[in-house]
C-alpha cells in the first residue's frame, strides 16, 4: 500500500513557515503585496481569488483585487497592468484565467512586469527555467518539487514521466524535474502506445484533466504516482487523473485529490508573492 502524500498538511506547514517570514519582512519594513486581475465574471475564478485572498490574509501578505467587467478592451486591461507594473506597493501581479475571448491573454501575461510575474508565466521567467536560471516558477509544478524533496524521492537519475504538456503544469514540471537530474520523457493526446511509456515511469505525474485516466495497470510496482488532475464527477465531487483506489494498492507513495497537489500551488504562490518582495529591496 501507497505511503499518501498528504498536500493539506504540508501546504499548512509551509503558509506557518511564511508567516513567520512576512513577519520578519514586515520588521524590516518590507510589506508583501499581491495584486489579483479578473476580467468578467466566472464563478470558479471568484472562488480561486476568494481562496487566494483568504490565504493571503492568513500570511500577512496585503492583497489588492481589480475585478473589470467582461466588456473590457484591451488598451484597458494592459494599461491597468502597466499601471500596477509601476506601483512600488505591489510586488506581485496575478492575471486570473480565463478572461473574455475578444482579449489576448498571451498578450497580457506578457506585458507584466517579469519581476512581478508570480505566476511564472512570463516568456523571461519561462526562458531562465529552461537554462537553469532563478526564475519564478509557475506554482502548481513547484507545489509537485516540494512534495517531492518534503517526502525525500529521490529525483536524480529516475525514470520520470509526465502525462501532459500545458505551458503552466506539463512543460514546466517536465522542465524542472530534468533541471533536478531525471530522466524525463513527456507525454500528451498525440502519444502512441502510452502504457508503455508510463510503466517505465519511476516518478509519474498525471496532469492532464481526464478522470481515472491513469489505471494500476499503466503503473510500474512502487511507482511515485502524483496526480495533479482535478475533474469533477457526476454528483459534483472532485476526482483526480488517477484510479487512486487501485493504483495506490501498487505504488510505493501517491497524492489524493482532493488534499493533495491542489493545496500547494496557492502555498507556493505566496511564496513566490514574498520572493518577489524580498528582490524588489534587494
Ligand atoms: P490542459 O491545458 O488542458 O492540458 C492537458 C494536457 O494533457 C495537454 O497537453 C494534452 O495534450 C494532454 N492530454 C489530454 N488528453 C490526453 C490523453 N488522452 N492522453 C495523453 N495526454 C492527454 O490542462 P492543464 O491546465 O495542464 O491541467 C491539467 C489538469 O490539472 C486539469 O485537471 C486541471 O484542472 C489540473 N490542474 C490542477 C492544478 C492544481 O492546483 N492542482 C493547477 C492547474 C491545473 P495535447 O497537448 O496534445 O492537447
């Protein structure tokens, strides 16, 4: 039986831990701010940002929220994130995804200001992961990292696949487990014969957003299985990319959902927040 990664726990430990520095920060006279864009109204957006406020708020970090209406132009949203790029209060610039069809939001992630770019989306901060750089890393794969080191899997030289090649899970976790020494083979709708690509997998990460996509049977015994998919089911209950009830009777460590990657991408958010506080001083 799977040892269970437990995300809630962890995520906990680590929002302790940057209490106590924003408390050091905020003696030296430094304040976190993060500021949060959402454009239109989607009712899973206002429950991210609510969640990300709450946190915040718990942490000490201040939190400035800009809500526009869907019918927003362009020139407006880039003009209001040239205006926060400028603001020597805010250390942190959130564009909250999606926003309305008619605006480009490559667009808009890119005219952030890359050293106020917590999301880790900016092409700089996409391009310095890529080379091994300090970068900000986007939150969800850094979230997968510290569950990782926290749990002491061993990264260097393992055989790790990841099931997914999104510009904010697949392709930066991918990158940053290459970064820390595995071998790393990437897989997505296009792949062939997938079950023989994961079975290889010491380290498997399913990002991909199909429920139970991953069966024990694409699973190679005492496998580290990390599920990062969150899909709902019929009755509305949340439900990951694994089988967990059957993959976990083989793998050696596994994530659940919920409770487990989910809790730690708003941690590593606010961790991001804090670092980019702590260079705009340096
Ligand atoms: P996405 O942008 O939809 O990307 C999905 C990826 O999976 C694509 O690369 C796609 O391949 C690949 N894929 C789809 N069907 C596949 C199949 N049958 N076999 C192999 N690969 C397949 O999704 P995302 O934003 O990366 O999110 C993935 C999942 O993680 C979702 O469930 C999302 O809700 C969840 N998520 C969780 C967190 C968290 O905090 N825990 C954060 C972000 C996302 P192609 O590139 O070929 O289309």
């Amino acid at each position: 039986m799977a040892e269970i990664i437990n995300g809630k726990e962890l995520a906990k430990k680590i929002r302790l831990e940057l209490k106590e520095e924003v408390d050091e920060l905020k003696n030296n006279g430094i304040q976190p701010k993060l500021s949060v864009i959402m454009v239109g109204n989607d009712k899973a957006s206002e429950i991210y940002v609510h969640n990300k406020s709450k946190v915040c708020n718990e942490i000490g970090i201040d939190f400035e929220e800009f809500l526009l209406p869907e019918e927003t132009t362009k020139e407006e949203l880039i003009g209001l994130i040239e205006n926060l790029n400028q603001r020597k209060d805010i250390n942190g610039i959130l564009l909250q995804s999606p926003i309305p069809k008619h605006l480009d939001i490559r667009e808009a992630f890119n005219s952030i200001d890359y050293r106020k770019d917590v999301d880790g989306f900016h092409p700089i901060n996409v391009g310095k992961l890529a080379i091994g750089e300090e970068s900000f890393v986007s939150c969800t794969p850094a979230g997968v990292m510290e569950m990782l080191k926290e749990y002491g899997i061993e990264i260097q030289g393992k055989r790790a696949v990841v099931i997914g090649r999104s510009n904010i899970v697949g392709k930066p976790l991918s990158q940053l487990l290459l970064n820390a020494n595995a071998t790393v083979t990437v897989c997505h709708s296009k792949t062939q014969n997938i079950e023989q690509i994961t079975k290889e997998a010491d380290i498997l990460i399913a990002a991909l957003g199909k429920p139970k996509f991953v069966t024990a049977n694409m699973v190679k015994n005492g496998a580290v299985v990390i599920d990062v998919g969150i899909n709902r089911n019929d009755e509305g209950k949340l439900i990951g990319d694994v089988d967990f009830e059957n993959v976990e009777k083989i793998a050696s460590y596994i994530t659940p959902v919920p409770g487990g990657v989910g809790p730690m991408t708003i941690a590593m958010l606010m961790k991001n927040v804090i670092k980019a506080a702590k260079n705009s001083r340096a």
